[in-house]
C-alpha cells in the first residue's frame, strides 16, 4: 500500500501545484479556461491519437471490445445505484436530486488515473485507458445528461454532444489503422510517405507528453476556485460513500461478466474507483443543476479518494 500512496501522492501534487499557481495569481479564471481549451481539443486529442496508433493494430482495438464497454457498464451501475437513491431519498430541491445523480453516475475517467496506469503499466496502459474511453463519453453525453435534466434532452442533441475533438482524433486513428493495415509495413516504413508519418507522430507524441500534468494543473487551479457550501451535510457524506465504496464495489462485481484479463482489466479496476468528475461543476452550470453541491463533491470525493483508492488497489492486487 506505501507504493501506492507514494504514486497517488505524487499525481496530486501535480493537482497541488494548479492550487498555489491560482492562489498566487499565476493563473485566472480565464487562463484556467483556454488552458482546458487548449488540453481538450490540443494536447489530449494529440495523445488519443498517436497512443492508439503507435500501440495498437485495428484488430488489437477490435479485440478489446470490452474495454469501451466495460466503462460505459461502470457508468451504468452508478446511474442506475443514484437513480435509485434519488427515487426514494427525501430530495425536495430537484438541481439537487439531479447534481447528486451525475455525480453517481460519472466519475473522474481519464485525467487522475491516466498518471496513475502510466506509472504501473506504461504506454501500453495508458492505450487501454485512452481506447476505453469511448464508452465513457458516451456515457457521459447520454447516462450523464438524463441524470443532470431528467431526461428533457432530445435524443439529436446529445448526439450532436458526442462530436468531440477526442472522439474525432479516435475516429482518425481507427482510420490511419485501417489504411495502415492495408499496406505493406516493410515498404511504408522505408518510404517518404512513412518517414514523414513517423515525423509527424513524434510531434503528436511530444504534444500529447503536455495532456497528463497539464491536465493535472488545471485541475488544481479549478479545484482553488470552487467556493462548495456546506461540505459535510449528509447528504455530501453519502454520495462519498456511494461514489468511494459502494458503485465501485458493484461495478468491479459486473466486470467479471465481460471476457476480460491482465492489463484490460486492471485499468478497469483503476476506473471504478475513481473520484467524482471535476466536469460535473461546468456541466451543473449547463443544464442548471446545483453547481455548489458539485462543487463540494468534486473536493470531497477527491480528498477521501487518497485513503479510498490505495485500499481499493491494495485488495484488488494491484500494488
């Protein structure tokens, strides 16, 4: 378990550093914005896309299936356990009820454990990460949305929500892999033609190396500017438990039904457990759900989450 404190401990002092740099005036509000520009539709589709197609062939990503779908099943499970609470929980404020749904619904997905899979699983790992992604944003634009509104979201619109700059960069990777396959390696790599797409894959990589502690420190300087009311009520106390404990407790139990095992299934594991999504403030702010009780459950949830996920990996074997 020490390891695993150490690890987790050193992503959040990447989170730390966003904290002092806001509270020093390094960063504004405004900075804060076009750097989350800039990691979403920059740094992290330059990572997406050159981590897939420098780690994986077409039928590589057609055989792990299950990873987008095991993600959108973790989603799925706490859509369903906050869908329940919410249904006989005493909630009279409906931007409440609905902020608590999401938050069980959508957890913390690619920029904390991203850090965490590379340092135990390199590359390789952050592949499956960035891969089963898929399913997680679809979750989010669909399982997401219906907990923030009710479901008063037309169906077209939160299609429209899916056309993301990751989601197009994974699109382009599956269709590099499907050329790519269809050529001669030998001849491609000896070729101008592959000479240049090697260039042009090592600036991407360079690009994308930003994603992770960038990511990291926007996240700090985000966290610095919440200003949650009411950080301990009850009903705060029993989303961490929901969030920390209970959803990935069934989340891991529904895994075992896919046909998954080693690396697949341990960044899985590293999903499950995941905090509340820092997204969820923004989103609350979108489709008018309570903006300050996201807020105190994206701090709450991430600080418990230091003593909640080394005993989670500690159990399931992956220190």
């Amino acid at each position: 378990m020490y390891t695993i404190v150490i690890r987790l401990l050193a992503v959040f002092l990447m989170v730390a550093a966003g904290v002092i740099a806001r509270r020093c005036k390094m960063l504004e509000g405004d900075t804060t914005s076009r750097l989350v520009a800039l990691v979403t539709r920059i740094f992290y589709p330059a990572l997406v896309y050159v981590t897939l197609v420098r780690t994986f062939t077409l039928g590589e990503l057609i055989h792990n299936w299950a990873l987008p779908t095991g993600t959108a099943l973790i989603m799925l499970t706490g859509f369903l356990v906050g869908l329940a609470v919410v249904t006989v929980g005493p909630f009279r404020d409906k931007g409440l009820a609905r902020a608590f749904h999401f938050q069980c619904t959508i957890n913390n997905y690619i920029f904390l454990p991203m850090p965490l899979i590379l340092l135990y699983w390199g590359k390789a790992g952050v592949g499956l990460l960035v891969f089963s992604t898929v399913g997680s944003e679809v979750a989010v634009w669909t399982l997401g949305v219906i907990a923030l509104t009710g479901g008063g979201v037309p169906w077209r619109q939160m299609a429209r929500r899916l056309v993301t700059m990751p989601m197009v960069a994974i699109a382009a990777s599956l269709v590099t892999l499907l050329i790519r396959d269809g050529l001669d390696v030998n001849v491609l790599a000896s070729s101008r033609l592959g000479q240049s797409g090697n260039a042009l894959l090592d600036a991407l990589e360079l690009l994308g190396a930003a994603a992770p502690p960038l990511a990291m420190v926007v996240a700090g300087s985000r966290m610095a500017d919440l200003h949650p009311k009411h950080l301990w009520q009850p009903v705060q106390l029993v989303l961490t438990v929901l969030r920390l404990v209970l959803i990935p407790a069934l989340a891991l139990l529904v895994l075992q039904l896919l046909p998954l095992e080693g690396e697949a299934l341990a960044v899985l594991r590293v999903l499950a457990v995941m905090p509340s999504s820092i997204a969820s403030v923004m989103l609350s702010d979108l489709y008018h759900a309570d903006r300050e009780f996201a807020a105190s459950a994206v701090l709450l949830t991430h600080l418990a989450a230091l003593i909640t996920i080394p005993i989670w990996l500690t159990y399931l074997g992956l220190s």
